[in-house]
C-alpha cells in the first residue's frame, strides 16, 4: 500500500508499513490514508529543534537532597564536590618494595604493613619493608621496588632516585579542593573519588520518576500480529529507554490492564491466566483493569482506548513524567488530548514538524506533573521520546539539554521540504549511512543503526547532518 499526496502522487518519504491487520499507521504531513480520513501536520507544529528546546524549559529539576553513596549512582551532583581534607592524607608507597634514605647500599630493618599507623623514622642508609599504600617512616627518600631490589642478608640494593614511588600527601587534592562542579552525573568512578576523599554522603538531584501507559484495543503482548490485533512493540521499549536517560522506572504494583485483543488473545491460551482464583475486571467486563493476588509489578500500564480509564489513570499516576503511547493522534480513539482538557492540562508542544514522529506532545497538569503524548507506531514513539522525553528528562536530572554532533553524509540523504527527517544511520570512517527501513511503523532501521541522522528540512538533499544517539544515556 501506498500513501498519496492530495495531489495523488506517492509521496516520497512514505516508507511506512503496517504492523497487522488494522494496525495503526501513522500518516505524514499531508497525506490520506485509504480510509479517506485526512491528517495533516498541525497548524500549530513546532520546529524539531524548538520542540526539544520547549521540552527542555517545561521541566523543573527537584530539590538538591543529601543521600548515601550507595543511594546516588546516576543522580547529579546538586552541589559541587569539595574534598574534607588531604589525600592522600600521609606520604604513602606507590610500589610493594623497600623505604629507603639516603644512598645505598641500605641495612634492611623491619616491615611496614598496609595498616600501620605509625610506620616510624628511617636513619639513613637504612631500608625496611614495605606494601603499596602503607604510610613511608619518616626521612624516607625513595621506594624500592622489589623487581628491582637485590638482597643478600640484611644488605639491600638497588636503583633509588630521590621521591620516587611515593605519592606525597595532598598529590591528589588539598583540603577544601573543589574537585567535581555540580551538574556532573554521579558514575562508578565519581562514587569512587567522593569515598577516596572520605565522604559519606553526597548532595544531588534525585532521578526523576517516569511512567509508562500504553493503550490500544488492538494490542497483544504475547505472539505475532495478526487480523484484529497487533503485537505492543512499543511497550517493551520504554522501560529500558526510561532508564538509560537517567530516570527511574514507575512500577504499577499488582496490576495490569487487559484490552479486548489482550483477553481474547489470552482466553485463548487459557482463562485462568485473566480470570482465576483472586482476579477480578472492572470498568467493562472483559476490558478493564485486572487486579491479582501476589501479581508482579508491571513496568508499563497497559489501558484499553477509553476515555475514563485514560483520564482516570492520569489522574492517579503519581511520576513526575507519565508516557501515553497510542492516543496521541487525532483519531476517534484517541483520547490524550480530550484526557488533558478535562484535567485543565496546559500544552507545551502540540505537533512536531518531524519524520517520523510528528503528533507527539508534551502538556502540563495543574500540579506540574508533566504528560508525553507518543505516537502508537513504534519508530515514532521512539522518535518522539527522543526528542521531548529525553530534553524534559535531562533538565528534570538538572543537566543541561546537549548539543548534537555533526557529520558527513557522503552519499546524501533527501531533506523533507518542511519537516525534519530522522533517518537511522550506520557510521563509517567516512561519515554517516542511511540504512533504511525507516518507516514510523519499522524497527528494523533503529535497532540496526548506531544512530539517527538529524535531517534539516530542504528543497533538496543534505550531505551533512547532525546525530541524535539511540540510547539516551550517550550525550
């Protein structure tokens, strides 16, 4: 199936497919699909690049906490890392050898262990033992190193030029020594630098919370598409893509939304798995929200495409971000918009003009909880979380939203005369390369690509572009 422009022609950046049989197919600006139910980018799209921007400027970072060092792996820092005091904190041996003083050939006398508090004073031309990291005796000149010493009784010798392997108290920082600024995101090697220093505890921006609800009558979660239903692609992207951005996961404890596809899907392969022993169904019947005994948190809330149940679930999702897929369009099941008027949301974004991706958008409830809306094809709701979820999540974290990097496009890309195009490219020592299967209802494209070409729009072909990574934890 082709998608025609109004003008009949087949337009050239519609390289959609449909994922099942009455799949959702996503429609680019000015186009009809076969149903006759025109959808043209919104009057009101912002530019790709504002839309990030705008993204960025709606979220609010939270309030600097204090937490231990095994709470704060992928916060940031909300004040800068100050070094208490000196370290190292003594001179120390840099080598398992000898502390020596003076010129050799050196008497040795004793052993110094890691753990030694007082490791004495060396007269010179005198040696004694020691272990890297243990505190050198006062006087002590040089360090040994055993692959270099010669023994014979208590005489030692070997090379030994003045200082050398010995760090030196304060080598690396000095006490009241700023040695990270805030806004660094705390890694293994920031936790490893703050407990070097001697700290506890540090001061940082928590991870924001995100949540994930997906609807879809349509959609089932286990097996292939087929007539009448379609496999949730979507679903279990998001919560790996939440996490890598530097957010934390909403769970949605002991329950789990069953859609008409879902429980026909799973009355098939058995009853029990929907209606056993301790679950019950509301709001319709077979279509509702199944609560069970014991059930494992799900990582996304899977909603039927109901106005109230949407509404509702709004309402009391409690995460400073909250993911709708699959209602953002302007179809008659599509009940984002409508959801947000009735809670007196505020529109940040409505429509982006970009490919694939472009009915994405971003509101804010009256109690500052924002709501990204993501296209129901899998590639543009990748797309779309890339663009607002991401920029949002990164000032939520308290970062500054990062500039892209550009590069070649050796063998040219078509620009979209408006909008911007998001292409999956391979990267090469010569530049990028478009790969294909970029349709917004395709994944093979991105799950094959290194990254996305960002693709300016133009009346022709772009050889250069600039890239957006696939994994939100690359910046």
């Amino acid at each position: 199936m082709t998608y025609p422009t109004r003008s009949g022609e087949r337009d050239p950046f519609d390289n959609r497919a449909r994922v099942g049989e009455g799949g959702p197919v996503e429609d680019g600006p000015g186009n009809v699909l076969s149903g006759g139910r025109g959808l043209r980018t919104r009057p009101d799209a912002v530019s790709w690049d504002a839309a990030r921007v705008l993204a960025h400027a709606a979220a609010r970072p939270g309030a600097a906490v204090s937490r231990p060092l095994d709470a704060v792996d992928g916060c940031v820092l909300g004040t800068p890392l100050v070094s208490p005091g000196a370290v190292p904190p003594v001179d120390r041996a840099a080598m398992d050898g000898y502390a020596v003083r003076g010129a050799g050939p050196w008497r040795v006398n004793g052993h110094v262990t890691a753990g030694a508090a007082d490791p004495g004073t060396l007269a010179d031309g005198h040696a004694t033992g020691i272990v890297t990291g243990a505190a050198v005796p006062s006087g002590t000149t040089s360090v040994v190193r055993s692959e270099d010493a010669v023994v014979n009784g208590d005489r030692l010798e070997g090379p030994a030029e003045d200082g050398r392997h010995i760090r030196r108290a304060g080598e690396e920082c000095q006490p009241g020594e700023q040695l990270l600024p805030a806004g660094v995101v705390v890694d293994p090697a920031v936790l490893g630098l703050a407990a070097a220093v001697g700290l506890n505890r540090l001061t940082v921006i928590p991870q924001p919370t995100v949540a994930a609800l997906v609807t879809g009558d349509e959609l089932v979660h286990r097996g292939p598409s087929g007539p009448g239903r379609v496999r949730d692609a979507i679903g279990p992207m998001l919560p790996g893509l939440i996490t890598r951005a530097g957010a934390q996961l909403v769970t949605h404890a002991g329950a789990q939304q069953v859609t008409r596809a879902g429980a026909q899907q799973v009355a098939g392969a058995g009853a029990p798995e929907v209606a056993g022993a301790g679950a019950r169904l509301i709001a319709g019947g077979s279509v509702g929200q199944e609560l069970r005994a014991g059930a494992p948190p799900a990582s996304v809330l899977h909603l039927p495409d109901s106005l109230d149940a949407l509404t509702r679930a709004l309402g009391e999702t409690e995460a400073d971000l909250i993911l709708v897929s699959g209602s953002s369009a302007a179809g008659p099941a599509d009940h984002l918009r409508p959801a947000l008027v009735s809670l007196g949301a505020e529109f940040v974004v409505d429509g982006v003009a970009c490919r694939p991706g472009h009915p994405q958008a971003l509101a804010r409830l009256a109690d500052g909880r924002l709501v990204l809306g993501l296209p129901g094809n899998p590639f543009a709701a990748l797309v779309a979380f890339l663009t607002l979820g991401v920029a949002a999540i990164t000032r939520m974290r308290g970062v500054r939203l990062p500039e892209l990097t550009h590069i070649a496009v050796p063998g040219g890309v078509p620009c979209h005369p408006t909008s911007t195009r998001l292409v999956p490219v391979r990267l090469t020592a010569h530049g990028a390369v478009p790969i294909g299967h970029g349709g917004s209802a395709m994944l093979r494209g991105p799950a094959a690509a290194d990254a996305l070409a960002v693709v300016a729009p133009g009346p022709a072909e772009a050889i250069a572009a600039r890239l957006l990574p696939l994994n939100p934890g690359i910046t």
